[in-house]
C-alpha cells in the first residue's frame, strides 16, 4: 500500500510483496500519493509528472542555511532533482551569490548567524531580482507562514525535509507559476 509519505509499506509494516509495487503499466492515480475518484488525474503524483515535463528552463537554486545537517539534506534532495545547488552559510554569503548569479529559486532560514529571511527579500527587491524564496523553518507555525508571505516569500516548509514538499516547491517556481493557485493541489 503506497501511504501519504510515498514509501511503499503493507498496512502490517512488512516490505510489500513485487505484486504490491507499483509498475509503469499501471495508470497515474494508480500509483499517486493521493487518489481522488471523481478526478483521477489530479493527484499530487500527475502534477509532478507534469511539471517535469515543463520544467526546462533555469534549473539554478541556493540555499542558505546556518544549519550544516539540514543544508546539506536540502542540497541532496535538490541535486537528486538535477538542480545546479548553491550552498551558503550565512546572509552575506547569500547576497554576494545572488548579486552575481542568475538563481530561479532560494531556499532560506527563517534565522541565519547574520540576519534573516526578511533581509534577503528586501535585498532582492532592492535589487529588483525576482527568484522565489521559500522559508526554512523548524516550527512550522501558521503566523510565520502568513508573515512570510505577505513580505513576499514564495512558501515556507519545516524542516525535517520531506523530498515531495521541495520537488513541489522546485517544479511551481521553475515553471514561473503562483504557490498560493497550487496550495489547493497539494
């Protein structure tokens, strides 16, 4: 049985027999993270199929994070996703980085050792660069996330990673696209 954290486990907690697996005959909603039954090919797994399909063009992201163990988790998710990953431990190492290269997507702290999320974004609108940020966080709360979407942040994910909430994040802002018209998606 496939679960919401898409490992494939019987509903025993045993590996699931080669019947079980999934296989490339088998239709999308067949093998998605979330089957709908009035709309099969709208499930999360579809959407991210698509969005491959189209996501050709800057492949370029950075994260910027003062926490070594979670920078280097986001760093391995993006580069088994083929982004070209930029890695920086502190805000000006982050600023220096996006004065000079073309980067579509940041993955920021909400804290690093020397400043915040809030400061890269006003940089980036001084700059009138437009890469879409998205917040590192370790509490997750629901009022840091509305704060950081209003300055202008793209979305906000807790840490511990999950690889499904930063391919999502990858593929809206490659493909240019609006997180808050994908919310409901996912």
């Amino acid at each position: 049985m496939r679960g919401l954290s898409g490992t494939n486990r019987t509903s025993d907690g045993d590996e699931p027999t080669p019947a079980q697996l999934p296989n490339e005959s088998q239709p999308a909603s067949a093998v998605s993270l979330r089957y709908n039954a009035f709309c099969p090919d709208f499930t999360v797994e579809s959407r991210l199929r698509e969005g491959r399909r189209k996501v050709e063009a800057r492949r370029d992201a950075l994260v910027a994070s003062s926490h070594l163990e979670y920078r280097r988790a986001l760093v391995r998710i993006l580069e088994d996703l083929k982004v070209n990953t930029f890695a920086s431990a502190t805000l000006a190492e982050a600023q220096e980085l996006l004065s000079r290269q073309s980067i579509a997507l940041v993955f920021c702290d909400d804290r690093l050792t020397d400043g915040s999320y809030r400061d890269l974004l006003q940089a980036l609108r001084a700059w009138n660069k437009t890469p879409h940020v998205v917040v590192t966080t370790r509490t997750g709360e629901w009022k840091d996330y509305l704060e950081a979407v209003r300055l202008g942040a793209f979305d906000m994910i807790q840490y511990p990673y999950r690889p499904t909430d930063v391919e999502l994040n990858v593929i809206r802002a490659m493909r240019g696209g609006d997180a808050k018209s994908d919310r409901a998606i996912a």
